[in-house]
C-alpha cells in the first residue's frame, strides 16, 4: 500500500492491460509505460494500471511488468465519457484576414511551428517555406493542389498523432525493414503473456489480441500482413482514417453492448457513460443523454442503436474546417487562377502562409497604434 502526492492510496498486483485497453504514455529505455483510468462514483475505486514492458533481443525472458494500482475517489464523476470523435477547429484565432494572418499560420504549420516561423526573419521564413513546399507537393509535378494542400494541414494539426507513431515505430520495428509485420507486432506485445493466466477482472488476452488482429487487417490495405508507416498509423488511430470508421464503431459497439445482442439499447448506453451506484439522484447531464438517445440517437425509435445508428452518434459528420483552409490559401495565393500553386505564387504569398519578424513586428505596431 502507498500513497500517492496529489492524494489517494494505491496496491500493486500483476494484473496487465493488452493495448486496446490502455494509452501509452511514453518511452525510456526500458520500455513503454501505459496507463488505464476506470471511473467509479465515490467510495469505489478508480484503478490505475501502469505497465512496464521490458524487451530485450535474447533468448532470456522479454520482459517483467508490474502494476495495478488502486486509488479511491473522492468524489462522484459528473463528467460524461466522450465518445465522439469531433474534428477540432485549427486554431483558436480569429479568421479576419483583414486584421492579420495568425489563423492562416497555424493552420498551415500547427501552433507550435508557427511561433517558430515568427523568430525568422522574412528572408528565412521564405527559403524556409520553400522547403515546406517541396514535401506538400506529394507527386512531385511542380505543384500543389487543394488536396494536397488539404492533406499538408491535417498532417500539421495531427503532428502529436505521427509523434507517437514514430515512437511506437521504433519499438515494433524488430528486423530493421521499415515494416511492422503483425507477427512482430503480435510477439511484442503480446508474444509473453499468452502463456498467463488471464487476470480476474474480466480481460481475456486472446480476445484482445483478436481484436487488434482484426484492426491490423483492416490497416492492411496490401494485405500482405505488413504495415507501412500510413498503415501503422491507421491501425494506432483508426478514427482518423475514412477506412477505418468501421472498425472504429464496431469496437465501440463491442464496448457498450454488455448483452451480445449487436445492438445498444439505453440502459446500456447510459450505463458506459454513468454508475449510478444505488444512488436514486442522476446529474443533470444523464437525464439529457436519456432524452438524447430517444429523441436524436434511436432514430427509427425501436429503442436501440444499430451499426449505421453508432455511425452517426460517435463519428458525425462535421464542418471540414481543413478543407475550407485548403481551399482559401490555394484562392488567395493563386495568380495564374488555374486552380494550383506553383512554388513561387506560394513564396510571394508567404505572409499568408508563414509569419516572421516582420510581420511580428507589424503586429506589434497596430497593437501599439490601438492603445
């Protein structure tokens, strides 16, 4: 038994969650570290697993792990569990290109890389860009389309998504080919525990191997049991890939669907969100959610959710605020207007695209004018 500094206690057992159940956290040299929350009203536990993988290239044992940790709660969840998978708007900026370019910027280059650009100076914000240029113009014809364009954008607005492929590349990788097969995928994360017992908590480690095999394939576009850096990336975050979704709602069918029937009537909808405990009082949020799935998720009102239901529900269809950006920069900086940017109209434009000092500067003095 210990004692955590933000508070709670905690014991340790040798419980360990397969990888549908947990998020990596990150790596150091011994391995990876994975945490798995449960949410529980007050006076039931919130668990905490941690799970140390330790792989080494030799014929001894891969690998020790420890870890169930058990902190107490110390006060009902009013917070429901999100679902939903929402497109995130691509700054927090105004768009007013009257005003300034700021939303453009980050936008284009992400948050952080935009602050990066604004330290250059303009001169080095253009040669820059130029080289930004080269890597949008994915078939290398001289030119970079509304697709292209689109693509760029969503690339730097998920920056932390590929951040983490390549960290878990690294550790799956095993023969050096630029490949994760899923039998090397397969024996790192699992390749030890099989011969386990399964823990008491209702885990089965063949079912979520099961699971992650049939994602893998699903990734698998070539089908030849090998992924690609892409297909690596749709298996590790499937909601961001149009072939994936399916995948997406059927896992989240599986989640909520406590009764095997394949569809996901209120109790159970509820009950994935709310644990009520005995308590007879519901926050107001869960008496919203009931009206929700009555009015809006059941929409053919036969008191469950089907597949095209879940579909709507978790994965909705929302403004494509990446293609709109696309769309803007490739019309603004346009000159010829033949519907595509060579690399000089974008250069001469970089002002929309990038910042710099100057611009900076500028920024400063309409504040300055202002007060």
């Amino acid at each position: 038994m210990g004692v955590f500094p933000w508070g709670g206690s905690y014991t340790t057992s040798n419980n360990f969650p397969p990888r549908s159940h947990r998020r990596s956290v990150g790596n150091n040299k011994r391995g990876r570290i994975h945490l798995k929350w449960t949410r529980k009203p007050a006076g039931q536990p919130i668990k905490l697993t941690v799970a140390l993988i330790k792989r080494k290239m030799e014929l001894r044992p891969l690998v020790m792990c420890f870890a169930l940790c058990v902190v107490y709660a110390t006060s009902k969840p009013t917070e429901k569990k999100e679902r939903v998978h929402h497109d995130e708007p691509l700054s927090n900026r105004e768009h007013d290109d009257a005003d300034n370019f700021d939303y453009d910027h980050e936008a284009f280059l992400g948050q952080d890389e935009a602050k990066t650009f604004d330290q250059l100076t303009p001169e080095e914000s253009k040669e820059r860009l130029g080289m930004l240029v080269e890597r949008i113009d994915d078939d290398k014809d001289g030119y970079v389309t509304v697709e292209e364009m689109k693509k760029w954008i969503k690339h730097a607005q998920k920056r932390w998504i590929y951040d983490d492929v390549d960290r878990q590349w690294k550790s799956h990788d095993l023969n050096g080919d630029n490949l994760v097969s899923w039998e090397e995928y397969k024996n790192a994360t699992y390749g030890y525990i099989l011969d386990d017992p399964d823990p008491d908590d209702g885990f089965s480690y063949r079912q979520m191997m099961a699971r992650d095999e049939r994602r893998f394939k699903m990734a698998d576009q070539d089908k030849d049991l090998k992924a690609n850096k892409e297909e690596f990336t749709a298996f590790l975050h499937p909601e961001e890939y149009d072939h994936m979704k399916d995948i997406v709602v059927l896992e989240t069918m599986e989640d909520i669907d406590k009764n095997g029937d394949g569809l996901i009537d209120l109790n159970e909808y509820i009950g994935d969100m709310y644990n009520q405990e005995g308590d007879a009082t519901e926050p107001e949020w869960v008496k919203t959610e009931r009206e929700q799935f009555t009015e809006f998720r059941d929409k053919n009102k036969d008191g469950k959710m089907d597949k095209e239901e879940t579909r709507d529900w978790i994965l909705p269809s929302d403004y494509d605020h990446a293609d709109a950006e696309a769309k803007h920069l490739v019309y603004e900086s346009d000159t010829d207007q033949d519907g595509r940017l060579t690399k000089a109209e974008i250069v001469d434009k970089y002002d929309l695209f990038v910042g710099s000092q100057a611009t900076d500067f500028g920024e400063a003095l309409t504040r300055h004018d202002e007060f």
